[in-house]
C-alpha cells in the first residue's frame, strides 16, 4: 500500500475531495447522539491521507482564541477524525494524527491541540500523546452556550502546562 500524507487549507480544496470529505464525515458521525441540530465551525486546514491514490483518511483542524479560566489560547481545534471504511485498521487515521502533532510542533503560535471525544476513544488518542482533562468545553450555538457531554483531550506540542480551569471555546464546536 502507497501512503501519502497532504496538509491543505481548507480554501485550497478541490471541489470533489470537499464533497467526499463532508459526506463520509456526515456518515461516519450520523449515530453519534446528542449532536442532531448541532451547527460546525468550518475547517481552517485539513491533514488528508491517501492510500493507494484514494482519499482514505482525513481530520478537520479550526484555529480559534479560546478562554481558559482567565487566560486566552491559541489552540488548534481537532475534529472530525474520519477513515473511510475499507482503508480502517490500517493505521491511517494514526499517520493523520502524527502529522498534525509534527505540524503543531511548527506552530508556536498554536499552543495547544484541543479535542472532544466519547469515553472509549481515550486510550486511543493518548496513545498520540494527548491528555485527557477533567474540564468540559463549553460552545456556542444558535440558541446560546451548550456543554459538551464529551471527554476534552489536550496536546501540548511546545511543553506548556494546560492553564485549568473554565473553557470556552468562543464560537461553534470543531
């Protein structure tokens, strides 16, 4: 299997790859409950993976300035981790992961990776360095500030200690 790797602005998209994009990561995340009428931040940049010439795995990164108790941070917000599903079990979805922490690494003005993610994908994800913290992220929504019900996991690509305390995340959910 050829692999290879492309980080992309999400305005440098060719039509077709955005189309495949939003359609498998609206399938890979159609039973994923609580999230019905929930309105996304777009993208900024994507890590794309391609096996064998074909898209087979991708994730979604959004720059935001987020609160964290009385501090703000850059972060780079991580979401819709998606591997389509004949390339799964095939570390792809892990090679998108280890290049967003190298691109994060030359990022300084990115402080920190921040995802939200269900219980049972922690080990998964601390497996790529991240932590899992006790805080829960707090979003905006057309109809006002809702709380995630999900596990918030950190990265610190640059050594910095995670401030604590409340997070806002000022903006929709990535």
């Amino acid at each position: 299997m050829h692999v290879s790797i492309e980080v992309v602005r999400e305005t440098d998209l060719p039509q077709e790859v955005a189309e495949r994009i939003s359609y498998w990561a609206a399938k890979a995340f159609e039973d994923h409950g609580g999230y019905e009428n929930c309105l996304w931040a777009p993208a900024d940049w994507r890590i794309l993976v391609y096996a064998d010439g074909q898209l087979a795995s991708f994730l979604k990164v959004t720059e935001r300035e987020i609160s964290v108790g009385d501090e703000r941070l850059k972060v780079a917000g991580l979401g819709d981790v998606v591997t389509l599903p004949d390339w799964r079990r095939r570390g792809l979805a892990g090679l998108a992961l280890r290049r967003f922490s190298e691109e994060l690494c030359h990022r300084p003005d990115l402080e920190f990776g921040v995802l939200m993610c269900l219980p049972e994908l922690v080990p998964y994800y601390s497996r790529f360095g991240w932590q899992a913290i006790a805080e829960a992220i707090v979003y905006t929504q057309a109809w006002g500030k809702e709380t995630s019900h999900e596990v918030t996991m950190i990265l610190s690509p640059h050594g910095k200690q995670w401030p604590g305390g409340p997070i806002d995340i000022n903006g929709l959910p990535w």
